[in-house]
C-alpha cells in the first residue's frame, strides 16, 4: 500500500478468529432448526447472540493513539461496529432469513437483535475504555528508578562520588557511604551535634564558670612602715 494510503489502524488475529466462531454458531442457528429444539426462549437467545457477537467484533479493530485526537478515528471503531452488527447483522439478517421456506420474518427478532447488539457494543467500548485508561494510569505513574543520566548529573556535581555500579579498587555505594547513615544519638544533645566534649567536661566548665561568677572579697591594704635615715 502507497505511504499516503496507509490507514492508523491495525487488526487483532484472535478476536478475528473468535469473531469467525461466533459467525458461524449464529449461522447455524439462524439458517438451521437447531435453535427450535432448545428450551430457551427465541427472543431471549437472539439477544444474547448478537450481545456477544457485538462485543468481540468491536475488538476487531485497534486504532492508533496518535490518531485520536481526530473525531473520525477516535469514534470509528464505535460506528463501525454498529453499521455492521446492528444494521447488517440485526436488520440485515432477519430479511434474509425471511427468505427460507421455514423462517419467518418477525420484528419481535429484530427488536431482539438491535437491543442486544446496542448492549454488546457498550459493554466492549466502556471495557476498552477503561482499559486505556489503566494503562495509562501504569504508564505515568511507574516507580522512578535511577536513571543513566541522573548518575551522571551527580558525578558532574559530586566528583568525589563513585558512581553505582562500578566495582574494584575503593568502590562504595551511596548506601554504604558514612554521611548516609543514620544516626542514632540524641537529636536534643547540643553537645554531640558539635562535639564540645562528654558530660564530665561539661560538668567542670560548669564549675568554672560558677567560681567566676562568685563575688570576690576585697583585699585587706597592708600599711607598711619603713624607717627613714
């Protein structure tokens, strides 16, 4: 196919082959008498029928994301799906059936056939859409791991780091590095966070600063007598 022909959609093998068996239990149904000898009620059987067939059908076709934000390809899957199994599988068909000598054509059928179509068809897009938007969701919101050029971002800005990873002579990891632990003291204790010493010190600097801060008694003048020649 020429480049300016190529279409933003692509084809799902198995619910191609899911879709063909569908096609052909309602085949035999419809073009046989194998549905009158069933115990379930006709009316109820086309719509669960067309339901499911509705629904893998849908499945189909898978259009791209980039072409979703034109209108005609964000709903195309949705339109198509309903011109083909509701207008030529529900509709479609009860006029072809009315043909055979033991068929009739009832409207009952195809009231049956639209409904259940319609509801098949709603079902596969709110399922489709919700699975969009989880693998967004996971896609977005992925854990954040560390990256090539974050490493390299903090060996610019760090040059003393070791990268992680590397192996051999002095490596360490940032996990083992001694800054990255945590400690285990008390936050409150000034005197560990600047290390000014242990708790006897801090004791006799107490004691010093008591002293100096105690009034000193004045001294007693001393008269000295000295003889005069």
């Amino acid at each position: 196919m020429p480049r300016g022909l190529e279409l933003p959609i692509r084809l799902r093998p198995w619910f191609m082959g899911l879709t063909a068996l569908v096609l052909l239990f309602l085949a035999l149904l419809g073009f046989t008498s194998i549905a009158d000898e069933w115990p379930l009620n006709d009316k109820i059987l086309h719509f669960l029928c067309f339901m499911v067939a509705t629904a893998v059908f849908y499945f189909i076709l898978d259009v791209d994301d980039d072409a979703k934000h034109i209108l005609w390809w964000r709903y195309f899957g949705l339109s198509f799906s309903g011109t083909v199994c509701i207008l030529l599988g529900g509709i479609g068909s009860e006029f072809v059936q009315s043909l055979l000598p033991y068929k009739t054509f009832q409207w009952g059928d195809v009231t049956a056939n639209v409904l259940g179509a319609s509801v098949g068809l709603l079902i596969a897009y709110r399922l489709e859409k919700y699975y969009r938007f989880r693998r967004e969701v996971a896609r977005l919101y992925q854990p954040l791991g560390e990256s090539d050029a974050e490493e390299d971002s903090e060996e610019e800005l760090l040059p003393t780091h070791t990268a992680k990873g590397t192996k051999g002579r002095n490596s360490t990891t940032r996990s083992d590095h001694p800054r990255n632990k945590p400690r285990l003291g008390n936050v409150w204790d000034a005197r560990e966070d600047f290390d000014i010493g242990d708790a006897s010190d801090s004791a006799s600097d107490e004691e010093e600063r008591a002293e100096r801060r105690r009034p000193t008694e004045p001294s007693t003048p001393h008269i000295i007598v000295s003889q005069s020649s």
